[in-house]
C-alpha cells in the first residue's frame, strides 16, 4: 500500500531506516534530500534539532551530523540540507548515490538549539552558509502556526545566488508581517543589481538592521569565526548574552568536565589507554583523543560530527581522567555515570575505557 494512504498512529523512532523519497538542488553545492518513514509515522522534534545519518559510502560506514532543515509542523517528512565541502565524504556520498527509494540508518532527533527552550516574543536569527537550516526550521514552524510574530531573520552568503531557501522564505515573508528578511552577501553576482547589504556582518550592520536587538532572543548558526564576529558585535553593544544561543558543527566547544590546570593536556605528555574490551593497550600522547588511539589501535568506533555534538561516540570510561569538551552531545548524568565523548576526550595519564 501506498505510504500515503497508510494509518498514521504513532511516532518515528530512529528504530526504523528512513526512506528518501526526493532531493532538490537548492544551491551551488547545496542539496535538499526528503525522508518519510516507510511505517507511515510521523515525526516529532523540535525545530533546530538534528539528525546523525549512517552513509554507506565505499570504504565503510561514515556517520555525518544534520540539523533538519524541515518543520513538525510539517509531519509526514522531514528534510536535511546539506553542503558539500572541497573534503567531503558522506556529504559527497550523498550527492551521488543517495536517491529516492534508498533506506538508511537514522540516529536522533537531538540538540537543544531550538526557539522551544527559549520562548520570546522577539527573534533575531542570524546565519551563514548553511547554518541557515535550524533558522529554516524554526521560522516555518512560527509561521505555520499562523500566530503573530516578530522575526529579524539576517542570513550571509559569498553571492545572491547562494543563499540558501532564499524564495521559499520570501514567500512566506509577502504572507504575513512578522518575518523581515536581511540578506548580506560579499560580493554580487554578474548582471544581476542588488540593492541588499554588502560586506561583513558586523556592529553598524547590526544597528541598520535591528535597531531593537537588544529585545531580542538572538539564535546564531555558521562558522566559528562568523560566529566570534557576531558575538563581539553583541558583546560590544552591551547585548545581554544570556539571550544568545549558537549552534555550529565547527564552532568553539565549550568546556564541560572541570579539570584542574596543572592536568590540562600537554604537548610533551603521554598517556596510556587501556581498551578493557579488546585487551589492547595504547601509549600517546595527551593532545590525542580517545577517538584518534582507539582508530590508531584499530579499534572500530562509531563517531558522526567530531566536534562532540552529535553523541554518536559516547564510551564508558571505567578508570581514570580525561578532559573533556562537547558542544552538547551528552548529558550532564551520563558525565557523572562515566561516559566520555571519544572524540573530545583527552587522556590524562593512566585512562581505562569499556571498549
């Protein structure tokens, strides 16, 4: 029977593969791929939050890091975009191989950056590049829900004709008042006039763009360093940075386990790691991570953005000290039960891990 026509009672779990049932090209090097669930339920997240889809590319299983792009307001699919880097390897994948029809592995939906967790009646969301996705996801969802609102929605790009969602978000912007669209791009495509800003996100911008930022809940997505320039933009405008909120794959990791100064790692220090499970003991130094001896011990280990976001790599340390950062991908009790995040964790002398 057609998924169209089967009874939707219950909710996606990432127990069951997705299905992709289409993709778009949304940009240069930008593409939209659609999933469904093939039992036919619907999804439930909140807007902002992420995916971790296991790709079967040639040389094994790679796991990569999405935020969804769609909205649950929207419940039947749900959406990622993503952006293919000079040295990308499951995006690449995706692009070539991932068709409608094909099923995949699907972890999550998790991350907190989400306008849920932060209710307001002002929004100021700011992005680059394809941090545009989670701002997609929330202002479709504030707009489905035909309530009023007050979005300031700033989005960079190189060119126009790289921002990503452009038209559907002015779409829904010549629908009602409360979305006012700011592009700002670095420079302009050939024989097309634009009349938006130009240059670099920064303070006078800022003040030009919301004059009431300062009432605002700010939402920020895009590199580390569009992320720093935003943040000293605010900070030096006396923003109130509790308001802020940032979420970035490749963005500063904030610290999470305290450890005294004198057992940071070192860059002259070793360590050994011992791999309970296997038996198999490794000597490196303190600035590797648990990640890079468990690979280098051949050890497999499953692991999706790198950057301790996503949670895929989460081992039990039995013994021993790490100093570990994450971005949000473990919880505060599974710090106190044990587990580390491998990919982020630095041994500290003598370390035991349950692998």
């Amino acid at each position: 029977m057609n998924v169209l026509t089967k009874p939707r009672l219950a909710f996606w779990t990432d127990a069951e593969e997705l299905e992709c049932t289409s993709f778009l090209k949304e940009a240069p090097n930008v593409m939209t791929f659609s999933f469904q669930s093939p039992s036919g339920a619907l999804f439930n997240f909140d807007p902002g939050q992420f995916l971790t889809l296991e790709l079967p590319t040639a040389d094994g299983p790679v796991h990569r890091t999405y935020t969804i792009s769609s909205s649950p307001s929207r419940p039947t699919s749900l959406t990622v975009t993503v952006k293919a880097q000079p040295d990308s390897i499951g995006t690449r994948w995706m692009f070539d191989n991932l068709r409608p029809g094909m099923r995949l592995k699907v972890r999550g939906p998790g991350g907190g950056f989400s306008m849920m967790n932060h209710p307001a009646a002002k929004y100021l969301f700011i992005s680059a590049g394809s941090g545009i996705t989670p701002m997609m996801s929330m202002t479709t969802f504030l707009y489905d829900s035909g309530r009023p609102s007050d979005i300031v929605f700033v989005n960079c790009a190189k060119r126009p004709s790289e921002i990503i969602f452009r038209e559907r978000l002015e779409h829904m912007a010549s629908r009602v008042t409360g979305i006012d669209l700011k592009w700002i791009v670095e420079t302009t495509d050939p024989y097309q006039p634009w009349t938006g800003y130009r240059g670099f996100f920064n303070q006078l911008m800022l003040g030009l763009i919301a004059q009431d930022y300062l009432e605002r809940e700010v939402f920020c997505c895009g590199p580390a360093p569009f992320m720093q320039a935003v943040r000293d933009a605010l900070t030096g405008l006396g923003f109130d940075m509790d308001r802020y909120h940032q979420e970035s794959f490749g963005g500063p990791l904030r610290e999470v386990e305290r450890v005294p100064d004198d057992v940071l790692p070192q860059d002259d220090a070793t360590a050994v790691v011992t791999f309970a499970g296997s038996g198999k003991v490794a000597k490196c130094a303190q600035t590797d991570t648990i990640l890079m001896v468990a690979r280098a011990a051949g050890i497999p280990l499953a692991t999706g953005c790198g950057m301790g976001i996503c949670g895929t790599c989460i081992v039990q340390k039995t013994s021993g000290q790490v100093h570990m950062v994450h971005n949000g991908g473990i919880t505060d009790e599974d710090v106190e039960a044990g587990y580390i995040l491998a990919c982020c964790s630095h041994p500290i002398g003598d370390v035991e891990i349950d692998l």
